[in-house]
C-alpha cells in the first residue's frame, strides 16, 4: 500500500530545485500553503476558503523579504488568523526570500488615465 501526503490546494513546487529558494518553495508549500496562493509552490489555499479565513493570494501581492518577515514573526500585517511564527529561524529566512522572489507575479497593472492635451475653454488656438 502505497500513502501520499500532500496539503490542502497544493499542485507540486515548480522551482527548479538549482533554485537558490527551492528549499523555500519546498517549506512554504508545507507550512503555508493551506492559506496562501502562490503558484511557483504549487499553492492554492487562498481559492479553498472564505475571504475571512484564507490568506493573501501572493500570485496578485509582492512582498519584500522584510515584509515576509514581519508577517511571519507578528502574524500577518492586520493581526488576523496567520499563527505567529509558523515557521522561525532560517526556515523564515528560506520562505521569506522565495516568497520576495516570486510573490507578485500575476500582477496585473490597470493603466492610468488617458492623457489629455487641454486647449482652453473652446476657444480658437
């Protein structure tokens, strides 16, 4: 009999393992995956709950390393329902630099407003 193990809304870590944040993909996958999107982790967690329970979908949020960092250590940014500290030391280091490396990348950015050229009030030029 053979048993697989795998997380909730997770699809397999598609960084490749010469990646210097593999370990990181590998962690985040495991640790906060059941929350939090973010394809190169194979996550989908954010998909698989209601808006109050699940976590920020990383694919459409970048993040810095120090801002991965604080959430980590304070859970979250808003004091929500993330467990402070769920992963600590150089794991959080591990997760926080692949997380700053590939949070953000479904980004899509709505132009601005068309520019316009104002020539008065009507009046000939």
């Amino acid at each position: 009999m053979i048993a697989v193990a795998a997380g909730c809304g997770t699809q397999g870590v598609s960084v490749p393992k010469g990646d210097p944040t593999h370990e990181g993909a590998e962690i985040f996958a495991e640790r906060c995956g059941g929350c939090h999107t973010l394809t190169p982790a194979g996550t989908q967690g954010s998909a698989n709950r209601s808006e109050r329970q699940q976590g920020p979908n990383l694919d459409q949020r970048p993040e810095t390393v120090n801002d991965v960092i604080y959430a980590i250590r304070n859970g979250g940014f808003s004091g929500a329902i993330m467990p402070q500290n769920i992963v600590v030391g150089a794991d959080a280091q591990k997760v926080a630099a692949f997380v700053a490396k590939y949070a953000g990348q479904s980004v899509i950015t709505s132009p601005g407003p068309a520019a316009t050229t104002a020539t008065g009030s009507g009046a000939a030029p």
